[in-house]
C-alpha cells in the first residue's frame, strides 16, 4: 500500500541508531542531525517518551515543529504508541516501546497509566508550531508586550489587506519632495512602476530581514571620497593629453570618451564604464591593467582616480538607497502599529517580535511570567530552520535545561542541514551548527540510514552529492587558492582575479557541500526502484517553450504510470508556483486524476474564471480584456451581464448574491467539478465584507488555494510544498533554470554570528559591481552568496529524497548542459555521463528495474 504520509512508512523495532541516556556522556542535552528518510520523527517522538517514563509532567514538557500538520502527526505518535502498548492483543507493541525508549522495565500496565495521564492533561500537553508556543507566550505577557489590546492573528487575505493599507498610508505620511527622493533613491533613478507597487516591493524585499534590526544599521556602509570640482577638470585634461600620446586606437577612442563623460558632468556615465572592473581585477591580480592591450605608455595614476571616482559614484548611490530603504521601513512600520492599534490584527511576525524584546529586556522574568509551568523539557524539530529571532527566544530556554550538571531536565533538538530549504523566509541553517557554542557541551547523533527509499534511490543519491565537486563551478575555488607564483601567474591562474568574486563564494560552498555529505544507508533493502535522467524532445524558442517540453513529456510518462498503476502515489515537484498550474493543466489534459499540495486556486474552473472576469469587467469597464473573455460566454454582455449591470447588483444586493446569479447562468453549462468550485467561491464571497473593491476579492480568489475534497494520486506541488512528505515516485521536470534565482533587491546583512542581530544592512548589488565594495562587505555579499548556493542544492537533496521507488530527472537537450549552473548540470558532471547532453529523448544515466513493483 502506497502512500504520500511519512508516517505509514514502515519501520523497525528498532531503529539502531538511537543510544540509551545511560549510554550518552550528557543525557541531559542532545543534537540529532537525521538526513531524509532517518525517521527523525521516531526519534523526537522516542525522546518525548522516554522524558515522560522518566517521571517528568507532561506539563513540563515543550515541543515544537513548524507546521501544524507535523505537530498533530508527533501527538498521533506519542498517543498512538502507547495505546498499542497498552493492548494486550498487540504482542510486539510493548516490545517496540521499550526498544523505542530504550527502556526493557515498561509495562503494559504503566504505558495504559501513561496514557490515562497524558489524555487527563492533553490541554496541558505542548506539542505545536513555534507561532503557536509564542501566541502562548504572548497572551500571558499581555502587559509586558507592546501588541494591541484584544490583539488576534489574521489570515493571509486580511494580512494582504493591512499590508496594502500600510503602503497608501506610507505615501500619505511623506510629503512629495521627500517621497520623490526616496523613490529615485530605491529605484536607482529609473523608477518604471506605481509609486505603490515601488514601495510594495521594496518592502516585500526588505521587511523581513531587518525586523528588530537598529534604524543605524541602514548608515553602515562606508563611501570613499574621490576627485571632485577641480581635481576632476584636471584629470579630464589629463585623459585628452595621454590619449595624444599612445598610438592604440582603441586606447585613444577610449581615453577620449572618458574626458568627454567628465566634461560634460556624467559622472554616473563614467562610473557604469566597464574599463574598472579590469582596473579592480589587475589590482587584486598585480598585472598592468589591459584593455584590449596594456597602456602604454602606462597611466596607472589616472586610472586609480578614474577608479575612485567610479567608486564613489557607485558606492554613495548605494548608501543612499540603504538610507531610502530604512527612512520608507521606518514610516511603512509605524502606519502598520497604527493599523493594528485600531484594529487588533496582526501577523505571527509581530507576536515573535513582541516576544524577543521582553525576552531582550528581562530573560528570566517574562520567561517564568510566559508559562504558567517551568519548562524543564525543550525539543525543537526541523533546527535547521530556525529564525534568529526565534532562537533569541528559545535559547535562554535552552541554556536552562541542557546543563550537563543537573540530570532533572533535557535539552533535545533534530534537524538536517541538508534540507535548509527556508532562507528566503528568514531560517538561518548555521544556528543548529552553532548551538552547542551557545548553551554548552551536547551530546550528537547522525541518523543516515534511510526508512523511507529503496537501495536504487539511496544508490542515487549517493552517487550525485558527493560528487558535486565534479562541476566546473567547483573547480574555480581550487583556482582561488592556488600559489601566486605559478608559472601561469596573470594567464590560465585565477587566484587573484577571483577573489572576492560571487563565484569564488558559490564554488566555495559547492565544495564544501559534497565534502561534507555523509554516506547514506538504507534499511528497505527489500524494495525495489528504478532511477532515470532524460532528456525531453528538443523544440526552438526560448527557456519557456523548452521547460514546456519536458513537462510534455512529464504529463505522458506520470499519465502512463498511473493507469498502469493507479494505487501508486507519484509526486511532480517543481521549482515555481507558476509551474504548478502549467503541470496540472497538461496532466489534466491526458484524462489523468491530478491535484495540487494544499489545493488548487478557484481559476481552475472555467466557470469561476468567467465570473472573476465579469467582477473585473465591472471594475475596469474600459478594459476589453474582460469583454473578450466574456463575449460567447452566458455572462456576456449580449445576455444581459454589461459592467454596470454587475456594479448595480453589487451595490444593491452585496457580492455574494451577484456571484450566486452568475453561477446560476452557468449552471446549464458546467460540470459538477465546476459547480463544486462556484460553491467555493460563493463562501468566499460571503466575507467580502472585509474587501473595499471588487478587484480585492478577485485578487484573494486568483491567489487563495481551495482544497479538493480528496487528494489525486498523482499530486503536482513546489519542492518546498513537498517538504516532510514522501511518494512512490517522484519526477523533477524543471531541472533547466539557474540554481540561484535573482535576490529580487533583498538585503545583505552582516552580523557577528548567525543568530546575532546584524549591525549592517546593505541592499543587494550586481555581482560586477562587487569589486567597488569594501572589505568586510565584499564578504558580507559572499557569504550571502554562499548561503543561496547551498540552500539551492538543499532543495535538489529535498527534491530526490522525496522518492521511496522511483526518481525521473527530465531536463531539456542542451550543448551547454556540461557548464551550466543547474541542476541538470550537476546531476550530469556528479554521475560523468558519457550521453551526448544534446541528443533528444535520450536516456543520459539510469539504474534499477523500470518495471519495479
């Protein structure tokens, strides 16, 4: 029997790998780094039971997770083991249990008592997200915090509202003049959207990352001083007189331009030149700076001040984008505390904000005011991706219990770095690697034995990671570090040029990565699998049309499995939310049963389309889009529905009476599918209330996710989507794209420590540019770039490892397969595939029984 839920996976008695307190130097704190598939749920639910059996109150007892899904699924656990040990019609369920906790004296009788306990206080019982534990704490901190009175959480629609409100009442707060320099500030002078949507997006880049961060932060980045007024009139002279003595075409044409930009007062224009990124690498280097040739005779003096000047330019337009951005967050937070104060609604952001400040104030206090019981037991699940901001909470918990001098409290938390896939919503990996740093010595497992995946998948995946160093990517680092004084010094080496490069920092951690990948095992040696890289047909056009050939060809071979096997689950994983509803659509069209992780959006019905265009037409009755769609439709204007027919009905008989009348004139026309998803959208419509234009609830409609009443066998989802779950059979068909996507503006930020407050904050900047950059900050970008890399391979480790059966790499046939940084490129360079990259519908690397069962 197949399914997606890691908790029908079967397991042993006994794990193997889980190590009696008695056995352990410090029973009292312990850090389990468990790889994908290691049972690490097994393991955090055996530490709960073991701390209960010990004699400890379940009210003493603080687990958390990050999803509420995983919390339920630890309770089910810890309830569900017990039980069965209690039944005296389950022999080995006893046995289990005490191999579990490591703990031959368990009776029956007392894991039957246990259970009467643990149910008479399951109110007491604190299993739940880390949003939830801070609500707790928050609620009995009511007058230490600065949250508003009767404050609630909101959900993402209202959340999407406030934030918008915040935005307009942002540039209503600033006056013109100041709202006019911030805005060139941010966009850099070339401001091409709404003053709203500008600001929104900055926000969406920034807001997070800089919470609980000092306003001062903002002003870190030092800019030097270069040629000015005088000094550059002179060395605009200065270029005109040796551009009159070289006889290098080039360098003369070159030289001119130059002093010409400097004459004329385009400063900027002589700063975006490239010519100092060549000065910058022969700097770094030691070589004479060539352009085409090297000067000559050589003006290494004017090409320093032309340096600086460019460096000046490029970095006090930074500094001043930094000030733009904290001045624009500093104003758009004190609006949302506005809002919230006259509202009451915030988000989980705000709870943990509100809880680290009490925390920063007085640790022991608001601590032992937060629970109504001390907390002498802390389990945290999925370390790897704990916010700093979380962690400044949890760690005075933390350094109280794991003392290694005191055997009455615990300290246990699991985790994988491997699969520290949330940076982007502010995880920071590195804590869990630091933790031990921070509350003392610990005691550390690693779990590599996988319960989930055949030996072909583990095979797999012992073959790709490993070996990522074999990309040529990988390579560059090696280079960085090479001994200067190589006979091939300033030619083939790039020891110096590459330094300080966003390259040299991805190599770096690509590295760094396979040297530290463990070697995996499996315990599901009886399973079967198969492991296959692909390319789709080759098509011309652009990145689109040849990711829409491998989904092509992922909709045929997951269609084909499914009416071969109907019971088997298969995953489609993708990399964009885009992809999901492109997937779905192409599957749907074979005639298979498909569906998306945690529903689809209601567009996927025809008919609530139509209606969601009527609303618009409405709204933007100048806009022939929406009349297009509607024209042959029952809602066209012909039958009745014009735009202010639909604004009448609206304003007389409220939002969700006009979408019931709509679905009724669709009625005749739709499917029950799509008369189940009108019903969905007329429930929606009833709180639209909380909407002040129709374009509002169109956009929540267009956004929101409505889940089926059952889940398909054949589910399409992101990676992220995917995460802790598990399938039959698993198919990447969107392999193609840059492992690191654009930072879309976000920050860079420098701190002392990964879960220190950052002292600097500095937005983002072209990795061309980053020679212009100082020192410290030059690394700052690195480690940033470092840190993206490696959370780009950790969701190609979540990905694969997804798979218990079957793994389906597709990728498009590409000459540049072999250099590329992408996932296809890695697989392809990490198992040596000797198949021509360029050859359509070709099978590049497979292992295993395609015909497993």
């Amino acid at each position: 029997m197949s399914s997606s839920s890691p908790s029908t996976t079967p397991r042993p008695a006994s794990s193997g790998q889980l190590v009696s307190p008695r056995q352990r130097n410090n029973p009292a704190a312990t850090l389990v780094r468990a790889s994908a598939g290691t049972g690490k749920t097994y393991q955090l639910t055996g530490h709960l039971l073991r701390t209960l059996f010990g004699g400890a109150a379940p009210e003493t007892i603080v687990a958390t997770t990050f999803t509420r899904k995983a919390a339920g699924e630890i309770t089910d656990r810890v309830l569900n083991d017990l039980a069965l040990a209690a039944d005296p019609a389950d022999a080995s369920a006893l046995e289990k249990l005490r191999q579990q906790i490591g703990d031959s004296s368990v009776e029956r009788e007392s894991a039957a008592n246990m259970l009467r306990r643990l149910l008479a206080s399951i109110h007491q019982f604190r299993i739940g997200t880390l949003d939830s534990l801070f609500a707790q704490m928050a609620r009995r901190l009511a007058f230490e915090t600065d949250l508003p009175v009767g404050w609630r959480v909101v959900d993402e629609v209202a959340a999407q509202q406030r934030r918008r409100s915040a935005v307009h009442r942002t540039i209503e707060r600033l006056d013109a003049a100041e709202l006019t320099t911030l805005l060139a500030m941010l966009s850099k002078g070339n401001r091409k959207r709404s003053i709203a949507r500008e600001l929104d997006s900055v926000i969406a880049a920034t807001d997070a990352a800089s919470r609980g961060v000092p306003q001062d932060a903002w002003e870190q980045l030092r800019v030097p001083s270069g040629p000015t007024g005088d000094a550059l009139d002179e060395l605009a002279g200065r270029l005109r007189e040796a551009a009159a003595n070289t006889k290098a075409k080039r360098h003369i044409t070159k030289l001119n331009q130059l002093a010409q930009l400097l004459e004329t007062g385009q400063r900027d224009s002589v700063a975006a030149d490239g010519l100092h990124a060549k000065i910058a690498a022969a700097r770094q280097s030691g070589d004479p700076v060539k352009y085409y040739s090297v000067f000559n005779p050589p003006i290494d003096d004017l090409l320093d001040a032309l340096y600086a000047l460019a460096r000046t330019e490029k970095l006090g337009l930074l500094k001043a984008q930094n000030e733009a951005t904290g001045r624009v967050l500093e104003v758009y937070r004190s609006c949302l505390r506005a809002i919230s104060g006259n509202t009451g609604e915030i988000d989980f952001s705000d709870v943990a904000d509100a809880i680290a400040d009490c925390v920063n104030v007085d640790p022991e206090t608001s601590l032992d005011k937060a629970f109504e019981c001390p907390v002498d037991h802390l389990l945290l699940d999925e370390f790897q991706d704990t916010a700093p901001i979380q962690w400044h909470v949890l760690s005075p918990i933390a350094s109280r219990v794991a003392p290694a001098d005191q055997t009455k409290r615990t300290f246990f938390c699991v985790g994988d770095v491997k699969q520290a896939i949330y940076g982007w919503r502010g995880g920071v990996a590195e804590i869990f690697d630091s933790v031990a740093q921070q509350i003392g010595p610990l005691t550390e497992e690693s779990l590599d034995r996988s319960f989930r995946s055949s030996p072909v998948i583990i095979e797999t995946i012992n073959r790709i990671f490993p070996k990522l160093g074999r990309h040529p990517a990988a390579t560059l680092k090696d280079a960085t570090l090479k001994d200067a004084s190589s006979k091939d010094a300033g030619k083939k080496d790039a020891s110096k040029k590459d330094l300080g490069t966003r390259e040299a920092f991805e190599a770096l951690a690509l590295e760094s990565f396979a040297k530290r990948f463990p070697t995996h095992e499996t315990a599901r040696t009886d399973l079967s699998g198969y492991f296959e890289f692909i390319t789709s047909d080759h098509v011309e056009g652009d990145a689109d049309a040849k990711r829409g050939a491998c989904f092509d060809l992922a909709a045929e071979k997951v269609s084909l499995m499914h009416r071969e096997h109907p019971t088997r689950s298969i995953g489609i994983l993708t990399r964009r939310n885009a992809s999901v509803a492109d997937l779905i659509h192409r599957i749907a069209a074979t005639g298979a049963d498909v569906s998306q992780e945690g529903g689809n959006p209601l567009t996927d019905s025809p008919a609530v389309d139509l209606i969601l265009s009527a609303l618009l037409s409405a709204e933007f009755p100048g806009d022939k889009r929406w009349a297009f769609h509607l024209a042959q439709s029952p809602l066209s204007p012909a039958a009745g529905w014009t735009p202010r027919v639909i604004r009448e009905r609206v304003a007389e008989q409220g939002l969700m009476q006009t979408v019931i009348a709509m679905g009724d004139a669709l009625l005749p026309v739709g499917d029950p599918r799509d008369r189940t998803r009108m019903l969905k959208l007329v429930e929606m419509a009833s709180a639209a209330n909380r909407f002040d234009r129709i374009v509002d609830f169109v956009r929540v409609v267009q956004n929101q996710r409505v889940a089926h009443s059952r889940p398909a066998a054949i589910r399409v989802m992101t990676i992220h989507q995917s995460k802790g779950l598990e399938f039959d059979t698993v198919v990447l068909p969107e392999i193609d794209g840059e492992l690191v996507q654009s930072s879309g503006g976000g920050l860079i930020a420098q701190a002392d420590g990964p879960s220190a407050t950052p002292r600097g904050l500095c937005r983002s900047l072209a990795k061309e540019l980053w020679h212009f950059l100082p020192n410290d900050w030059q690394q700052a970008f690195g480690m940033d770039a470092a840190g993206k890399m490696t959370e780009a391979i950790c969701l190609m480790y979540v990905a694969m490892t997804r798979s218990k059966r079957a793994l389906h790499l597709i990728a498009s046939p590409d000459k540049n397969m072999v250099k590329k940084k992408s996932v296809a490129s890695l697989v392809y360079n990490a198992l040596d595939c000797d198949a021509d990259p360029t050859t359509p519908l070709a099978t590049l690397d497979q292992s295993g029984d395609a015909a497993w069962t």
